[in-house]
C-alpha cells in the first residue's frame, strides 16, 4: 500500500508567513543518534569529537547511543562517556539491524524533541564529521526539515572508501535520483542526516514504527522514499567522509545491499 500525501509537515514560518529572524528563533537543542554494532574501537573517539565541536559551538546536545546487541564493549564506553557528557543508552538483547536500530533511535528523539530541536543521525564508526553538524543545523534555520550529508555537492570530501564502492553508490543514487526526483536531494543512501524536530515527531505520528520498515542498510532510502510524501523541504550539505578514521571491517555488504535497495525501489515504484 502507499502512502497517502498529507499536509506538509514542519511549518516554519511565522505567523506573517515569512521565516523567523534569527533573534526571534527559539534556542534548538541538539539530539545526535548513534546507532551502534560492535563499535566499541570507534564510540569512544566519536564521542570525544561531538563533545568537542558541541563545546566549541555552545550547543545544548543530548547523544542516544543505541547499542544493537553488540558483543564488545560498545556500551561499557558510552556508560564511560556518560560521565562526562550527556548520553542516554539504549540497549537490543540481540542483533536486530540497522534499520530496528535507527528506528528506535528516531522514535526516542522524537519523543522527547521539542518543535525546534534538530535530531542528527550519524553513523558510530568515527567516519561522519561531527563538525558538519554546524552546517546541518544553519540549513535547518534556513528552513529545511530534512537534511542531508551529500557525497554529491561541491565541496564534499570522501577519503578512504574503495573505488567500486563509491561508483556504486553513485549509481544507486543516479537510479533513485531518475525513478524518485525529489528537489534538493542528491544523496538517496547517506546515513549522516538531520531532522527538525516538529517533522520527526509528524512523521512518528502518522507512520509510527513504519516510518523505518527495512532491516539493512537500504532503510536510508526507506525513510527518504516515506518523507518525500509528506510535503517535507530537504536540503543538503557537503558530506566529508573520513573513512581512513575507522577502526575494523565495514558491515555493509555490497552486493545483497544492492539487491535489496532495488527491490525497495521497485516496490515504491509500483506503489507497494
């Protein structure tokens, strides 16, 4: 079934229908998302850089640290950072997926997101700069509900991904970019993404958990695909991507990811 177009979600004007001036904007908290597996090399200094970038900007900030079952330390380092910084963690008794992960991050910022806090959701291996996140934040005041961390503007900087893996993921987006043209979005498959607050918490309303209903990597373009149907307004921002920074293996899996976000495509296509 499809979902049915509603009103847009998010208003951000002022009651003159102009955008408020900056004075007149209400101070945002921000609520960073991390959805985590085994990233007990990584949390660590990911943390340490959020919280730095936060102090250096003078942003109020929360950090959901959701932990999907992992088998390392990746929560005993969150608890550890809790000292110092503020993180709330949520644990999975057993490996549910990114997509549950991401899903029930999302659902505990938008319950506790007021209208004009930004939700960021950034992936827990050290590779997304948390400096960008100043650059998400602006686009949100300009007036976007979404925003995302885009491979594919100028002044994007990728170090470290294998060659074949950047082609695909271009050619996943050109394909999603021809079969769902959706204005100011690029990048279909970026995990690195902020949302306002008010259109996080319209979107929970109305699909509840569906907002995120595919378990791998290809739930990014789920949430995409259901977004572009409720009127939101998407901006971008130059991803820099510091692969190099990671510590161990990638979990993505190329070729049943590929297949998969094919199969979603077509079944959005064909309005399933």
């Amino acid at each position: 079934m499809s979902e049915a177009a509603g009103p847009p979600i998010g208003n951000r004007q002022s009651a003159t229908g102009n955008p408020s001036p900056p004075w007149r904007r209400p101070r945002s908290r921000i609520i960073v998302v991390l959805p985590a597996y085994n990233e007990e090399a990584n949390l660590g200094p990911l943390l340490e850089r959020i919280d730095q970038a936060m102090f250096e900007n003078g942003d109020d900030y929360l950090v959901v640290v959701v932990d999907d079952g992992s088998s390392d330390g990746t929560s005993r380092v969150a608890e550890e950072h809790a000292a110092h910084m503020p993180i709330r963690l949520q644990r999975h008794a057993t490996n549910e997926g990114l997509g549950a992960t991401i899903r029930d991050g999302l659902l505990a910022a938008a319950a506790m997101a007021a209208d004009e806090d930004i939700v960021v959701v950034m992936d827990a291996d050290n590779s997304h700069t948390p400096g960008l996140i100043r650059s998400i934040v602006q686009r949100v005041q300009e007036g976007c509900d979404v925003v995302i961390a885009s491979r594919y503007r100028p002044g994007s900087c990728v170090r470290g991904v294998p060659l074949h893996r950047r082609l695909l993921s271009f050619a996943a987006s050109l394909l999603l970019r021809v079969l769902f043209p959706t204005h100011g979005v690029r990048d279909y498959t970026c995990g690195y993404r902020g949302y306002r607050g008010r259109a996080l918490r319209d979107a929970v309303a109305r699909l509840g958990a569906g907002l995120v209903s595919e378990d791998g990597f290809q739930c990014m373009v789920d949430i995409l695909l259901r977004l572009r149907t409720m009127g939101v307004v998407f901006g971008e921002v130059p991803l820099i991507l510091r692969y190099d920074l990671k510590a161990g293996a990638s979990k993505l899996r190329i070729a049943p990811t590929i297949i998969r976000t094919l199969r979603l495509a077509v079944r959005r296509r064909l309005g399933r």
